[in-house]
C-alpha cells in the first residue's frame, strides 16, 4: 500500500506487485519520491510527473503494459521514444507524446481518494503543479 498526496488531494494505492514485478521494485527503490505534477500535453485527462533522463534500472521491455489505462491505473514509462514519466490518469486517456503512442506499465492503482482524482486532474490543468509525494504506507 502507498500513500500518495498531491498539494490538496490524497490517495492510496495498491502496488501491482503479480502483474508488474520489476516495475514495482524499481519504484519501490525511490521511496519516498517527492516531485511535481502537472497536466499532460499529448494524452486527453491524465496529469503526469516527467523525469527527463532518469534511469532506474528498469528495461524498455513492457511490463503490464497500456496505452488505454483507465482513471486510477498509474503508469511508469521508462524513457526510450519519450522520456521517463509517471502518468495519472483522471478521465479518457489515450498514452502518446509528441512523437505518438506510447505504452507504460501498470504498476499502481489507486484504490481510495478515486473521487478526487478528476479534481485533481482539473487543478493542475487550471491552477498548475503541485507537489506529489509517493511514501509506504
């Protein structure tokens, strides 16, 4: 389980740890991550946290892969056409950057606060960053 708080908003969330095992591990390797979200540019209602070159070790081989996640069902995309990020779905979101569609792995998934996600969303598309924590909970 993992705490995440978003300015305002708070969530938990369940690690995908069966269906994206790697993912997970990496991610887990951060924590507690502190950075910013923002609004996405290419994806429809998604906020995103970009992180440039990062590299946490994790291969650009698709672990519980999507391009279509539904609201809640958090993305790591491990750099490679685009550059590594965290996306937040909140509402209709197709994966894509400037160069087109891209497919990140599925290895969170909020599971309470999910009524605050469209909020969410809405304040960094409107209002702008906030800073995001993700911690153990």
């Amino acid at each position: 389980m993992l705490t995440i708080t978003a300015g305002p908003f708070s969530f938990k969330g369940e690690l995908e740890r069966e269906r994206a095992p790697k993912t997970v591990e990496a991610f887990e390797r951060l924590l507690p991550f502190h950075s910013q979200i923002i609004h996405v540019r290419w994806s429809g209602e998604s906020a995103w946290i970009p992180l440039g070159d990062l590299d946490i070790g994790l291969e650009q081989k698709p672990e519980n892969a999507t391009s279509f996640p539904a609201p809640g069902q958090v993305l790591w995309y491990p750099g490679g056409i685009s550059e590594t990020e965290l996306l937040f779905p909140y509402g209709g979101t197709r994966f894509a950057s400037i160069v087109g569609q891209l497919a990140g792995n599925h290895f969170l998934t909020i599971t309470e606060g999910v009524e605050q996600l469209r909020p969410l969303g809405e304040h960094v598309l409107w209002k702008g960053a906030l800073d995001i924590v993700f911690a153990s909970a």
